[in-house]
C-alpha cells in the first residue's frame, strides 16, 4: 500500500483538485484506491455522495476527522491511499504525514506559497525524526497557466533548487475540466468538450502527472528494500 498525501498549510492551493485528479488517473487504469477526504469542509465526500453513479467502481471515498485520520488510513487496503487534508497547520496534518510514503505540497507560484511550502517541510522533517524514517516529499506547481511561466515563478523555482527543495517536474495547470467533476460528478475522463474546455489536455496532463508519483514511490519502494537487505 502506498499512502500519498496531499498537504499545505494554507488553504486554496489546490490540493482537493489535484488529489481527486491522481485518483481519477489511478483508477481509470485499473488501481484500487482509496480517498480520503481528511477536511471538514468534506469536498471530496460531498462529490461522492452528490453524483455516486459518477464514482469509480474502484475507488472508495472515506471521511477522517481530525486525529482519527491515522486509523483510516490504517484501515484501507488498497494499493494507493490518497488523503486530502484541510488546508492549515493542525494535529491531523502532522498525523498524517507521519503515515506518508509521499507528501506532495502543491504551491500557486508565488513567494507566500514558498513559504507556506516550507513551512509544511518543516512538518516533513519533525515527523522524520520522531518515526525515525525518511518521508519523500515533492513541491508542485498548481494552477499554473498552460502556455507561460512568468518570471516570478522561475524565480521561485530557482530558489526551491538552490535550497535542495524536489519539485514534481509536472504541474497540474489551470484547467476548467479539472474543476467541472466537482460540478458534474464523475472524473475528467467523462468529460464532453461542451462541458469543459479541451478535456483531453487535462487528461493528459494529470496522467504524465500521476506517471511521475508511480515513478518516484516504485524509486522510493526499491530505494527502502535495499536500506533493509
Ligand atoms: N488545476 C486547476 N484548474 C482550475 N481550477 C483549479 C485547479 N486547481 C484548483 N482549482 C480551483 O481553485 C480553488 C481551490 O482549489 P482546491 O479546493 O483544490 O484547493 P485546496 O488546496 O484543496 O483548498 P483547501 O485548503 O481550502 O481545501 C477551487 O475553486 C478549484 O476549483
Ligand atoms: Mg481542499
């Protein structure tokens, strides 16, 4: 089982969007996943309670609250855990970054997300030290523009470089048919083109996104079984 969490410390970056996106990919090629929605505010929940007919026959959607979270996640079974949390510094955060196999930080491009960014690597960091074990983590980009990436944002880039922070070299980038199934129901593979503007590019670029996590966790996977050989 590997356990993905999508976390940061400030709200509205993009997590729920994203971490339903890597399902949607996940399930679509025939992974069992389970996907829990760790927020009060429940948006993943309400989405598979509104539009059930619309929810991957191999997907499960749970709920966490708070603390709790550590034994949901302790209780799936299925080969990848997604957990979507409430975007603030809180008990559960650390909770559930201490059960990661990949905490993936998504930031808007701008300098107070780096910094919120960080902030969240900090949590990264205080979980490796108290399960003494390694906690991959990546930094992405969210919401970026599909054709430009200004200056500020390479910027911020650079800095994530020079100070050994790791980035997802995919971004997940502003797309209407990445927010249409949280309308809709369903996932952006059912999308028509009058109900989002050019489906196929977000289903694209969620798929070489969801590529890489596979990448990196079969690297991380194969990178812990020979610490124990
Ligand atoms: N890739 C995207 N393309 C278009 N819109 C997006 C994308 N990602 C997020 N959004 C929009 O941005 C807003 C915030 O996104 P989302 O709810 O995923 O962020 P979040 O980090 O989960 O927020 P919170 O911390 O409040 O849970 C939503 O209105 C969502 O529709
Ligand atoms: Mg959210």
């Amino acid at each position: 089982m590997q356990v993905i969490v999508f976390a940061s410390s400030k709200g509205g970056v993009g997590k729920t969007t994203s971490a339903l996106s890597l399902a949607s990919v996940l399930t679509h090629h025939g992974a069992r996943t389970t996907l829990i929605d760790a927020d009060p505010n429940a948006p993943l929940a309400l989405w598979s309670s509104r539009f059930p007919d619309g929810v991957p026959h191999n997907l499960t959607v749970k709920t966490a609250f708070r603390t709790d979270v550590a034994d949901v996640i302790d209780a799936a079974s299925d080969p990848y855990v997604i957990v979507d949390l409430e975007g603030s510094r809180n008990d559960e955060v650390s909770v559930a970054i201490g059960r990661a196999d990949l905490v993936l930080i998504p930031m808007k491009g701008n300098q107070l997300d780096a910094d919120e960014a960080v902030n969240v690597i900090k949590v990264v960091r205080k979980q490796e030290t108290i399960f003494r074990r390694k906690i991959p983590f990546r930094v992405f980009l969210s919401q970026t523009s599909p054709v430009i990436m200004d200056k500020g944002m390479r910027d911020i880039c650079d800095q994530m470089r020079e100070n050994s922070i790791p980035m997802l070299q995919n971004a997940i980038v502003e797309r209407s048919a990445f927010k249409a199934p949280f309308r809709l129901g369903g996932t952006i593979y059912e999308l028509t083109g009058r109900e989002a503007n050019n489906p196929e590019a977000a289903i694209a670029n969620a798929e070489t996104f969801a590529q890489e996590i596979r990448d990196i966790l079969i690297g991380a996977s194969m990178q812990s079984e020979v610490l124990h050989v």
